[in-house]
C-alpha cells in the first residue's frame, strides 16, 4: 500500500457523477484511457489523494 492513492473522477455538466479509485498513477491512466474510447464526450479528471484521506 503506498501513500498516495489516484482519483478519478467522471464529470458531466460540471456534475461528478462517478468516482474510482486506484493505488497506482498507472491503472488510474490505463483507466481513463479505456473510458475515453467508450465514451469520448465524458471529462474524466484525475487527481492525486493522500491516502490518509480516504474514508473506507
């Protein structure tokens, strides 16, 4: 477990309408990339978190 989790959040109309979380900078960008093909009219926004932070 690191210290810093990734964010990713799905934005629509400036609305968060889903939010993922990965334990790599990696698998968040492999993510958004997979999700951007399906639907390229959707703002993903990816964001550093200390993981701390994160409420389970």
């Amino acid at each position: 477990m690191t210290d810093t989790l990734w964010k990713c959040e799905q934005l629509r109309a400036g609305a968060v309408t889903n939010k993922v979380m990965f334990n790599t900078r990696e698998e968040a960008e492999r993510f958004v990339a997979q999700m951007q093909k399906m639907e390229p009219d959707l703002f993903w926004r990816m964001e550093p978190v200390e993981a701390r932070m994160v409420w389970n």
